[in-house]
C-alpha cells in the first residue's frame, strides 16, 4: 500500500488559509502558528486583524477573479495553499441555483485560488490542501447541493493531484466530519472542536497523508479507504499520466492549463494512449486491482550504497565520476541520487524492460530481477523512459500484466521514439539477472556478461550481419551465466528500440569481476539468486 506520498513540517513554512475569519479557518491559523509557520495569510472577505505578527491579512472572496489575482500579486512565496472557505446553505435541489451557488464556492472557488497560486507552490514544491468533506465520499440527503459541490471538488483534488505531480505540488484532499462550527449549527449531532479538526490536518498534512482523515469519525473509515477498490482505481488512472511527458512539458512558472492545452495539441498520440488506457482500466481495473496484491508487490530498496555502486558498475571508469545516477524509490519510481554533467544516466533496473517484449504474461513483479544500465543523452531521451515510466506506474500500484499491456501499446503507438542519432548503452556490470530470451518466455539468469549495446533502430539482424550466439554457447551461458568465449555482436529488440550488442572479451570481463568482488559478495548474501554461478 502506498501512503506516505509527501513529508512536509509547518514550521519555517508560508501558509495561505482562505475563509480564515472563522470555525475552521481560524483554527488552522492559530495550530499554523503554534507549529512555527514562518507567514501565515489570513485570506478573509472580512476585515481580520491578528496579535501575530507573522499574520497578515489578504482580503480574498474566492468567487471573484479580481480579487485572487490581487491577492497574488501580495504574496511573494508559499509553500502552502489551504483551501478552507466553503458554503453549505441548506438547500435542497429544486433550484438549479441552489446548486450553482454551492458550486460558485466549493468547486469553482477552490479551482481558481489554486490555479492562480500554482506557480508560487510549484517554485516551492509545495502543497495544496482542499478542505473537503466525507460528504464527498457519500452523499448527505438533506444537503444534497452540498454533497455534489464537495464530491466535485474532490473529483478536481483527484486531477490536479495527478497533473501537478509533474510540478512537484502534492495535492490533499481533508474527509472532515462534522465539525462544531456556525455551518453545522443547525445539526444537533455529536461534532468535533474546529481546533481538535485543525490539528487533525495539519497532522495529516505532515505526515503525508494524500487523502486526510482528520477526526474519530472520519478516521474510523480511513484504512479501508486507503486499502480499497476506489483508491486503487484512483492511482491506476493517475498512472496512465505519462509522467516523463508531463515533466518535459510543464516546466517553469507557465498557466497549467496553457501546458495541459500543449499536451493536448500533441493530440493524437495521447489520445490514442488515453483511450487504450481507459479500456485497458476498463478491462482490468477493480477487480484486477482487488485480487492481484501479489502483482503489485512492492520491491525491497537495496541498501542506498550498494544500489549507487552497482549503477555506476554499467559505466566505463571515465564515465562514472560525472554521471547522473538514479536510485529507486519503491513508493514513487527512480529519483536521481546525484546529478552528474557528462550527459551519461545509470540506474539499476528492477522491472525493466525485458520484462516487456514477447507475448507471455507477466504475471507477478519479480523482486530478483536487476541489471544495471546507463544510456547517453539519445538513449536518456527515449529508451530511459520506458524504465522510468514502468517504476513509476508498478509504486502506483499498477497490476503487473497490466503494466505490460500499457507499455507495449505504448511502444505500439510510438509513444516511445526510437533514439534520434546513434549511441551507446553500457551495461559493463559483472552481474546482471533478467530473462534469457524474453522475446519467447520469461526464464531467468542471473550472469556475468559485461556488454556494451549500440542503438541500432529498424535494422534487423540479417541487415547488421549479425551472429546469434550457437546452441552450445547459449548452453554453456545457462549453465555458468557466462559465454565460453566472445560471441560477435548480434541485434535485439527488433524495431525502433533495437541494439547491436557487443560482449567483453573473457580477460575484461575477469578483470571487472575482480574489482568488484566485493559489491557481488555483498548482493549475494542479500539475495541467493544474485550469486553469480560458477
Ligand atoms: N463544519 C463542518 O461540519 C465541516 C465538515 C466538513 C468539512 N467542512 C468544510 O470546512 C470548511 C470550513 O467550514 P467551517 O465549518 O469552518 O464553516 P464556517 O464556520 O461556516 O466558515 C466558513 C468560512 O468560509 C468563508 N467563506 C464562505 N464563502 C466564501 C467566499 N465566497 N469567499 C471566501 N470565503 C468564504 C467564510 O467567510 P465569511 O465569514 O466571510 O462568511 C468563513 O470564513 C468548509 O469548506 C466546509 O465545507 C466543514
């Protein structure tokens, strides 16, 4: 399961709180200040004055667009934006006005403050948290307008969550239930205090909980919210975001909007993607999702060290002083560990893209598999993702067969570009343990055979004259996880994405396994199938 998306400390921070004047509101901004906020923004459409110097009052209806913007331009930095101001006028739905006028503050509202104060939490990598209801869950009869206004606004925290995941901006959705202020005055009901509420999501908040739960009653249904059909459903479909393409296109301080218009005029190609995820989510969603648990097993981290290590075992010795490296984070995907500047990437693959060829299901997320690879820019652009793209989408909890479906409609779909000039992918690593012949079946080895490969995109194997290794060569390889001898350079992964691959010779690749004798004892000992055979 995954929940611990964000960590984030209120002390030292800027908070922005909007309807700050009272029941919620207020309450946030005195446990903001307790906790050491930095500035606290006291968004009010009353005059609001504070005995706090670190207050300062911002006057904000968040139905009127001139207003947000002035209030933008007052505020320098934030870190955090609350959308707390809300309605709840006790009505019914014979109006369609009752309704409007719900929506005008609870979606609408919290749609344009947020928007509007994007990019100060982008340039923070910051948080928004909506100040929800568990009315949104489930809607309350006799505040129907309410309930659909609520369960709007969380269907929008569900999309900008998605969609600012690429900026850096982690977006909570508070599942409050009844609280004791002048909007449940009417409601004779046992109520939780405003400040016991407050503290409940600032709590929430730094601990990292996406969805909060901030009082008993809410609390009581939290796990199962976590662990549930809904909340699975909700992370299958933020996956199909491509993330590397969200990443490449929402950079700087731009409207999202405008960058949500630049990945739509990319147009038919995403359309093709999203439409073959929506029946793939059709076809495999709730109950793929229920019953495969074992198919969205989470890895197990190697020890930092040891992962950076074997990373940079795929690079040549002048490569790896200055090469970008990347470590998995199992809860999000690859992060990078440290920058480098020679324009060469390493990582270690856990599901990589072997996993991905041929027609065999794949049926569960092997935790033994591993091969350190590294790319140059060329390949960084447009083999790298495919890997990124597959641990991200396996931490969100995406089944494996699923996974395999959705990367290769990608490849099918062009999605992924074959590099755009020549280059090299080094794989010098004395251990590497992945399929044998994924194009046809998923038998595993693990095996001592430094390569370097060379992209060699919609050329076959006849073309590029090369030799596949003879039938004794692959038996004595299955047997030792070694080649005899040199075998020539042969082509894989036929199409866009193909390589030449080009084996060490056996005094090289003794050489290597000698200065890293270490690093296999090591991995041997955490794992038996990373013991090179002999
Ligand atoms: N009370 C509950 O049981 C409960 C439960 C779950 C969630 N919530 C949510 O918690 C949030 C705070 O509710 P509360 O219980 O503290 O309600 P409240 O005591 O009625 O306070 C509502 C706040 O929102 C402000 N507001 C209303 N319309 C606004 C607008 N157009 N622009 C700017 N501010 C506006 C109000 O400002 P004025 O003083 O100017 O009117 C006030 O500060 C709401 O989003 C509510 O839906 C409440």
């Amino acid at each position: 399961m995954i929940r611990k998306e964000n960590v984030m400390n209120i002390e030292n921070k800027t908070i922005l709180i909007t309807g700050a004047n009272r029941g919620i509101g207020r309450a946030l901004v005195e446990e903001a200040l307790k906790r050491g906020a930095k500035r606290v923004h006291a968004a009010t459409r009353q005059p609001f004055t504070h005995s706090d110097g670190r207050v300062t009052q911002l006057t904000l209806d968040v139905t009127n667009a001139a207003q947000i913007q002035d209030a933008v331009k007052k505020v320098e930095a934030l870190d955090i934006l609350i959308n707390n101001a809300g309605v709840d006028l006790h009505e019914d739905l014979s109006e369609r006005a009752n309704l409007e006028r719900h929506l005008a503050v609870n979606l609408f509202g919290t749609y344009g403050v947020s928007q509007a104060f994007l990019p100060l939490v982008a340039r923070s990598q910051g948080a928004v948290v909506n100040v929800l209801s568990l009315a949104a869950l489930a809607s309350v009869p006799f505040t129907p307008a309410y309930s659909i206004s609520k369960a709007a606004a969380f269907s929008l925290t569900q999309s900008l969550r998605a969609f600012w995941a690429a900026r850096g901006v982690k977006v909570h959705a508070v599942m409050a239930g009844p609280v004791d202020t002048d909007m449940t005055r009417y409601l004779d009901i046992p109520k939780f205090s405003a400040e016991s509420v407050a503290r409940g999501i600032l709590d929430g908040l730094e601990k990292g909980d996406e969805d909060i739960f901030p009082d008993p009653m809410s609390e009581s249904i939290a796990e199962g919210w976590r662990s549930g059909a809904t909340k699975a459903l909700e992370r299958q479909f933020a996956a199909y975001m491509p993330q590397s393409e969200a990443k490449a296109t929402l950079s700087g301080d731009t409207n999202d909007w405008d960058s949500m218009r630049r990945l739509k005029a990319k147009g038919a190609r995403m359309r093709k993607i999203l439409t073959a995820s929506v029946i793939l989510a059709l076809l495999f969603s709730i109950t793929a999702s229920a019953q495969n648990a074992e198919k969205t097993r989470r890895l197990e981290p190697l020890p930092r060290d040891l992962e950076i290590q074997l990373a940079l075992s795929a690079l040549p010795p002048h490569l790896r002083d200055n090469a970008t490296v990347y470590v998995l984070n199992p809860d999000k995907g690859f992060e990078v560990a440290r920058k480098g500047t020679n324009g060469f990437h390493t990582f270690v693959a856990r599901t990589g893209d072997d996993s991905f060829r041929g027609t065999w299901l794949l049926k569960e997320y092997r935790d033994d598999i591993l091969y350190p690879i590294s790319f140059d820019e060329a390949g960084a652009k447009t083999q790298m993702p495919v890997f990124f793209d597959a641990a991200a989408m396996q931490a969100k909890g995406i089944p494996s067969e699923e996974l395999k479906k959705i990367i290769q409609e990608r490849y099918k779909t062009s999605y992924y570009k074959a590099p755009e000039r020549a280059g090299v992918s080094y794989m010098l690593s004395p251990i590497l343990r992945t399929y044998v012949n994924p194009d046809a079946n998923d038998s595993l080895a693990t095996s001592n055979i430094p390569h370097v490969m060379y992209y060699a995109p919609n050329v076959s194997n006849d073309e590029m004259g090369g030799a596949m290794p003879t039938p004794e060569q692959f038996a004595y390889y299955m047997q030792h996880g070694r080649w005899p001898d040199t075998p020539y350079p042969f082509l894989i992964l036929h199409g866009p994405h193909g390589y030449m691959v080009q084996f060490r010779g056996a005094a090289e690749r003794d050489a290597i396994t000698k200065q890293y004798e270490g690093m296999l004892a090591r991995l041997c000992k955490i794992k038996e199938a990373w013991c090179l055979p002999h």
